[in-house]
C-alpha cells in the first residue's frame, strides 16, 4: 500500500514543474560551487557558506551532488531531481520507521500525509539542500527509540545521523536537548563509553569541518558557540541586538502562522486555521498523554521536539520556514496519532479519505501558483531567454554582470542564477572588463547594455 503515496507524492512534486521552477539566485550559487569543485578537481573540507559570513555547510550535499552532475550533465533541474529522491525517500523511510515505532496504519496514514502536506511539496519542489532532513529526521527518531529500548548500540548511529544534518543546515541545533533528554531519563541504562559513542558520531560525519577550522583557530566553532547564547540574549534584552519589539513579535508569529498552516492548505487566508488545529491537537495531546512522558517513546518525542523546536524559534525571532524543518513531521504525527487511535469508526475512515482526496484535489488547483507572491519569482525560462540575449550579443567577449533586482543586497546582486546559465551556455564573466550588462528585475526583466 506505500506505492500509493509514494506515487500520488511523487506526481504533485513533478506536476508542472517545468513551467513552475523557481531556479533562484541561491540555486545558482549552489551550481556554481559545484562548477568551483568539478574544475578543481578537489573535494571541498567544508560546503557553501551560509547567510552569517563566518558560518559554512558541511561538504556532504556537494559531495553528493558533483558526480551527479558530471553524470547527468549541468541543467539546473538537478537540484530538482535530486530533491524529489530524497524527497521521495524520506517518505518511505518514514514509512518502515513509524511501521516499527507504532503499526502499518499508523505509518501509512502518516506517509499519505506527508506526500499530499502542501509544506512537504512546496519545500520539494524548492530544490534546495534541506530537503535532506527529510532522510535524516526519521532516521534520527528511529534511533531515539532503539536507545528508549535499551538498545544502545544505535547511540552511534544517533551521532552520525545528528552529525550530518550540519551540511543541510543548522536548524537542528534544539533537537540536542531533545537527545539530552532522552539521555537523562535513560541514564540508568547507559554507560560513559555510549556517551562517547554519541560524540565520535557527531565528529565522524564533520571531521573534515573540523579539519578546516583548525586551520583558522577554530573560529567557526567558537562564533557558533557564541551565537546560541548571542541570540538568547537579544531575546531577553540583555544585549541591544535582536531585541524582541512589536514588529519582530508580528512577523514571528506569522512565521509560526505559515508554518502550522502549510501542513494542511496552500490559501495563506487559511493558514490561522492550520495554526488552530494544529494546536487544539497537540495541547489534547499533552493533556491526554503528560503522565506517560517518561514511559512511552512517542509521547515523550513529540511533546519535547515540538516545545523544545517552538521555544527556540521564538528565541530566535523571525525565523524562516525552513527552520522548523526538524518538527516537520509533528503535524503528521498528531493527525496520524488521533486518525488511528479511531479508525474503528467508519466515520473516521470517510473523513480520512475525503481530507485525503481534498489535499490531492487543491494541490492539483494551487501547484503553479505557489511563487505569485515570490518577489524574486522569475520563470526559468524568462531567465534562459535573458542570458541567451546577452551571450550571443556579446559574441564571446567578456562583460560585466550586475542585476538590480528583490534582494540585491546580497553577495554579487543575488545574481547567481544569471550567471550559471551564461557559464553553462559559454559566455565569459568578468568584472573588470568595459562591457556591462545589467539585468534589471522591475515586474518585467530587462537588459540594460553598457560599452
């Protein structure tokens, strides 16, 4: 019965995606590092740097992507592809995990969920390198519950998992404490030798991070030790950055708003709707089930990953929709819990299906437009008609490329995907030279030529 999501899940990633690709300047930058890495012929220590300048992915994203590439060959719906597998992925294992934890209803009622979740298409069909919490997160549980057992051998396997979500991103970091409290209230049954085990396992996945930093006087490591407090002081006004003020009150509450109302609509009017369901079903949760907490393994990781992710997020401020990428499955948890619990009711069974057939039905209606409201929302192929314009006017000579354009603060205009696609098609980029193009992005794209 898993085909079937895994079929239904697979087309709503696909659907319309050649007339919908939101190839961004951040896609482009992510196949520039790559053309960086393919022309060296290096496999990087550490990966692409992130939005804090002295902050960078670990390499295992690009290790996978560089021989794909060389494979497949450079069209920038790699990073689609490559998406929708592990996208895809994630979902099976997903199933087998939750077939372990709880029962094949469970696990498959939660697998239809989360191929149909308008949040897990939306965040496939983006392309970009978190979609590998998707593996990760399940692995990561399972884990959890083979030590909640007293199976301590998989407290390795924990490390390595934690580990290598550090080249996917960082949001992960509260999911420690969610371990940490697992460990405490398992610690008649664990030994100093697993509480290294779980170390070395963060360490294997990350030695060549660690390898590079070394070089640089562990600054990397430092700055991020320093920035977790950083960021809780701002919050409680101690320190006069990041301070919590109305305005970043507002828009942290709709980050919260869009990410609990995504699970279920792609209408942002319904969002707050999403948001109510969402917690009418965890605080029934809690309230059923808070005398269980140290007993019962699923009780215990829903309850704590879903305060421990929200707590620090409000911490936080602002946080983008990625960021709650460790609790993404929560949502499909609670529904899947209660959906079960009463599915000896043939009513539950209707309604079930009809949610079921109503998420397929929307999807079908809303996927194409989903970036409407993207500022920086270009059709690739509005893009590969510019950069064709300007290498066939340039006729081989090099030229200058800047964009103005949303987010063009940010390194090199936020122009990266421009000049992928005029790499890829053999034109020459340099800054320096008397030739300049500028793409100018003002609801309409154009070209502005100067010599």
């Amino acid at each position: 019965m898993i085909i079937i999501p895994i079929i239904l899940g697979t087309f709503l990633r696909v659907y319309k995606i050649f007339s919908n690709y939101y190839f961004t300047g951040e896609l482009g930058k992510e196949l520039l590092y790559v053309w960086q890495i393919i022309s060296s012929g290096k496999l990087p220590l550490v990966g692409m740097g992130t939005s804090h300048e002295w902050l960078s992915y670990g390499p295992i994203y690009y290790w996978i992507l560089a021989p794909l590439v060389k494979i497949f060959g450079w069209s920038p719906y790699i990073l689609f592809w490559v998406s929708l597998a592990v996208s895809m992925g994630g979902v099976l294992i997903t199933y087998f995990v939750f077939k372990k934890i709880v029962n094949k209803k469970f696990a498959l009622i939660l697998s239809t969920f989360i191929s149909l979740s308008p949040i897990w298409i939306w965040a496939a069909r983006l392309s970009k390198l978190h979609t590998f919490f998707f593996i990760l997160t399940p692995v990561i549980i399972y884990c959890l519950y083979q030590i909640w057992n007293g199976k301590s051998k998989f407290v390795l396997w924990l490390g390595i998992s934690y580990g290598a979500l550090f080249s996917f991103h960082f949001s992960q970091i509260p999911t420690l404490l969610v371990i940490v409290l697992m460990f405490w209230i398992k610690r008649k049954s664990l030994k100093l030798r697993d509480y290294l085990m779980f170390l070395i396992g963060i360490i294997i996945p990350n030695i060549t991070i660690l390898i590079h930093d070394a070089g640089n006087n562990f600054s990397m490591i430092k700055n991020l030790a320093l920035w977790v407090p950083y960021r809780f002081a701002g919050f409680a006004g101690i320190y006069p950055k990041n301070n919590l003020s109305p305005e970043s009150s507002g828009t942290t509450l709709s980050a919260f708003n869009e990410f609990f109302g995504r699970n279920l609509f792609w209408d942002n009017r319904l969002w707050i709707l999403g948001s109510i369901i969402f917690i009418i079903l965890f605080v029934t949760v809690f309230i059923q089930n808070r005398k269980k907490y140290s007993k019962d393994f699923f009780t215990f990781y829903l309850i704590t990953s879903t305060i421990v992710q929200c707590i620090a997020l409000l911490i936080h401020t602002t946080p983008p929709l990625h960021y709650f990428f460790p609790i993404f499955l929560n949502f499909g948890l609670m529904f899947s819990y209660y959906t079960s619990e009463l599915w000896f009711k043939k009513s539950t069974k209707i309604l079930t299906l009809a949610i079921f057939v109503l998420m397929f039905s929307v999807s079908i209606i809303e996927i194409g437009k989903e970036h409407v409201n993207d500022a920086d929302y270009i059709p690739l192929d509005v893009l590969e008609g510019v950069t064709t314009t300007i290498v066939d006017d340039a006729g081989g000579r090099p030229f200058a490329l800047e964009r103005i354009g949303p987010f063009d603060y940010f390194p090199e205009n936020y122009s990266q995907n421009y000049q992928f696609l005029i790499l890829n098609k053999g034109g020459r980029i340099d800054q320096s030279a008397d030739l300049k193009y500028t793409v100018i992005e003002v609801g309409s794209v154009y070209i502005e030529k100067h010599e």
